[in-house]
C-alpha cells in the first residue's frame, strides 16, 4: 500500500506499529492517518483514542479492518475513527477515501480558522467597547471634578499573575473581582490596551485623592487574597502582585481622559510602586 501510494504521488510514512506510529505522528502532522485495526504493542482503536485524547483532532483517521460487526464500527468512531475501509478494498477505492479525508482535513482548517477570526473579531470589539465606556466615563468624572472642585483619581493595576489563572475553574476574571471590591455605582473599573497592545486594568475612583488611593488598594488586596484562597481551597500558597500607580485630576496638568491614561500607563510601565504576596 505504502510503494502504491508513493508511485501515485503522496509523501508516506510507515510506522510497524500504533506506538511507533503515536511517536511519528506527534514528531510531525500527518493531514491522514491509515493504520490497522490489528497492531503490536498498540492496536487502531488504542491510536486513535490516543491521538483524540492529546488533542490531535486534526488528522482524519482511516481504519482497515476485516471487522465488520456494527458494534465494531460504533467502537472505532466513539475512539476518533473518521472512516472505515475492508482490506480487501481495491486501488482506487482507498485512494478515493484518501482523497475525501484530505478535503474534510482542509475543510476543518478552514472552519478552525474562521472560528479563529470570528473569536479574534469578537474580542477587539468588546475591548473596543470596554474602552470608549471607560473614556467617556473618565471624561465625565473629570469634568465633574473640574466643576465642583472635588477629587477624582484614576488608579492603573498591572496584574502580575491574574487571579483567573490560579484555579483550575475560577469563578470570575480579575477584573470581575476588582469590580466586585469596588464602590457599587460610583468606582469603574475596564480594561486598558494602549497603542502597543498592553494590557492593563484601569480603576476610576470618583470623590477619590490619590492619597485615600492607599485605602482601596489595602481593599483589593485582602478581597483578592481572600478570592484566592477560596478558588484554591485554602490548601495552597498562593502569589500574586499588583502594580498600582495613581493620579488625581487635580494634580495633573492635562484634563482629557486619553491623555491622563496614557500617563498613568506609561508610569505603571516604568515603575513599580505596590506588590504584594499573598500566601
């Protein structure tokens, strides 16, 4: 099978056995996998299970089998199998079935990508979003700010290790936690991508110094340690770091809401001025 294939143009590689063939295949991608049902060492179905389990579900999977029991075949596709053929299948019949799972491997591309950039598309318009609800809201705070002379104070967090990725099934994000430490319809807080494509978590704090800034940080950070321990079980030690800087309207020269966040992220980006551990 293997001389006939490569005479008809394909580049194929033979392994003589499921093991050896599981080695080979997570060395390189092959778009199509042909093996036998009855192996040495790993049998088809074990295979397929394997390849299905370490996410390789990109290769289509063609079992030859002289089984032709339907509890058999109800095996082989619960394991991955994509299609079956009978060993005494002629030429042209395999190169046909060859054929149709290289077209389904290039379909399935296809599909992932656009998922991909559907997802990718998704993505930068809630950030968008996110980020005109967060300028206009500074605006209006700093104008309120301006008006009646009252302080208002904008606080940039960098997260050193996201407390979404300290649990293996966390409930909320970071910033939903932030927001859950926040005064109820009076702090705002979204996130901040600047013209680099860094990414930081801006908190406004209307009726705010920079000075009273130190209260709420001491907030986030016991709420987060406590969120923490709770996502973990209280079992682990657990770390994590927020840099913070803060910026109060009337200490700063510039009044436009892009130009006060730009500032406060190019300073978080120069300094670090709080960390903490949590353990």
């Amino acid at each position: 099978m293997a001389d006939w294939l490569d005479a008809a143009g394909y580049t194929v590689t033979t392994a003589a056995d499921g093991a050896t063939a599981l080695q080979l295949i997570e060395q390189q991608w092959f778009p199509v996998v042909v093996s036998d049902w009855q192996m040495p060492v790993m049998n088809g179905i074990q295979l397929a299970e394997r390849l299905r389990n370490r996410g390789m579900n990109d290769s289509y999977f063609i079992m030859l089998s002289a089984r032709s029991e339907r509890t058999d075949f109800e095996r082989g596709y619960a394991a991955g199998v994509d299609d079956y053929l009978a060993k005494k299948s002629n030429d042209p019949e395999l190169l046909s079935r060859i054929n149709a799972g290289l077209q389904t491997v290039e379909l399935r591309l296809r599909l992932r990508e656009s998922h991909e950039s559907l997802q990718a598309d998704k993505n930068a318009a809630s950030a968008a979003n996110d980020r005109l609800q967060l300028l206009s809201r500074l605006q209006t705070e700093i104008a309120r700010a301006r008006r009646y002379r009252r302080p208002c104070s904008l606080l940039m967090l960098g997260p050193q290790a996201p407390v979404a990725l300290l649990a293996p099934q966390p409930p909320a994000t970071l910033l939903d936690a932030v927001r859950k430490l926040l005064r109820a319809d009076i702090d705002w807080a979204s996130t901040y991508t600047d013209a680099d494509g860094n990414t930081a978590l801006a908190v406004v704090l209307p009726e705010t110094s920079a000075a009273d800034t130190t209260h709420v940080l001491a907030r986030l950070q016991q709420g987060l340690s406590d969120s923490m321990r709770r996502f973990a079980g209280g079992d682990s030690t657990l770390h994590f770091g927020i840099d913070a800087v803060t910026l109060d309207v009337n200490d700063y020269l510039h009044t436009s809401a892009e130009s006060m966040l730009s500032a406060a992220k190019h300073l978080l980006d120069s300094q670090t001025t709080w960390t903490t551990r949590a353990a």
